[in-house]
C-alpha cells in the first residue's frame, strides 16, 4: 500500500470511525463538555435560590409533589454543589446523577405542564442525556477523581508490593 492509500484510508477513518479520534482529543472534548454543562447549569440553581418561594409554587406545586419548597431548594443546591464538582470531576457521577434527576424532574414538568412538545423539553432533555453520560462513564481523564484514583491504585499497588517483600515469620512451638 502506497503513502496516498494510507494517508486517505486514515482520513477516511477518522471522518467515519467513531473511536478513532486520538485518546487526548477526546479526554480533551470531555474535559469540554464537563466545564460547559457545569457553567451553563450552574446558574440554574443561582435563579432557583433567587426566588426560591416561586420556583416552589410555579414548578415543584405544579407537578404535585410535597413539600414544595424543601424539594425546591434540594434542585437549587443540586445544581449550585454539582455543577462545580462536575466541572472539576470531582465525584462526577455522584454529581452528574443529581444534575440527571434534577434535570427529569424538569422533563417531566414541562411534559406535564405543555404536553410532549419538543421546543418545551428539547433543553432539559440534552442536558438529562448529557449527565447520565458522565453517571455511566465518569468524568475522563483530565477529572480529579481520575487523578485519585491513579494514586489510590498506585499507593495500594505499592502497600501490596512491600506486604509481599516481607519475610514471613513462622512461630512454631518448641517442646
């Protein structure tokens, strides 16, 4: 195979191939898309805590469920405690699972409320799909908890390597 058959069959699979793309390219884009979710969610919970008491009577009463106002303020601290623990991938998928609930509830406003209209629910659905990404995938490897987690498994790596250096030492009973 020639240097232009090569060179087009790698374009090729690069423009088609979904895992293609160089690891620091896409550990970069999910870098990316954790610090935008974060910082465009982040002011959800800012507007939440703003007007707390009509947040709770326009969208938690609304959709029946009780103690409007506690259920109001455990959205607005979800996304104002996970959207920055999101953007550092610090306990990403803890984080990202309370931005995917709070963003459902959302759905299921707005569908109950408008009805299935996709103008009403195409928002809250992207950024719903987006967190349950990082739930099942975590934050990647430019994340905090990727950083502690190599040094967990080198720490313990480490403690298992001079555990199984030790000379054991037999007791044995003398008569």
């Amino acid at each position: 195979m020639n240097n232009t058959t090569r060179t087009t069959a790698s374009i090729v699979r690069l423009i088609l191939g979904s895992d293609s793309a160089p690891v620091s390219l896409t550990q970069s884009a999910l870098l990316l898309l954790r610090v935008v979710l974060g910082t465009m969610i982040i002011h959800n919970g800012f507007d939440k805590l703003a007007d707390i008491s009509g947040f709770a009577e326009a969208y938690v009463e609304a959709i029946g469920l009780p103690f409007p106002i506690f259920f109001a303020y455990c959205a607005a601290i979800t996304e104002v405690v996970a959207s920055p623990l999101l953007i550092l991938g610090l306990l990403t998928r803890p984080a990202a699972l309370g931005l995917f609930a709070t963003m459902m509830v959302a759905n299921y406003h707005h569908i109950l409320i408008g009805g299935f209209s996709i103008p009403s629910i195409e928002l809250s659905s992207i950024y719903a799909a987006s967190f349950a990404f990082f739930v099942i995938y975590g934050g990647g490897k430019y994340a905090i908890d990727s950083l502690i987690t190599n040094a967990l498994t080198k720490w313990l790596t480490v403690s298992a390597d001079v555990k199984s250096t030790e000379p054991s030492v037999r007791l044995t009973a003398t008569k």
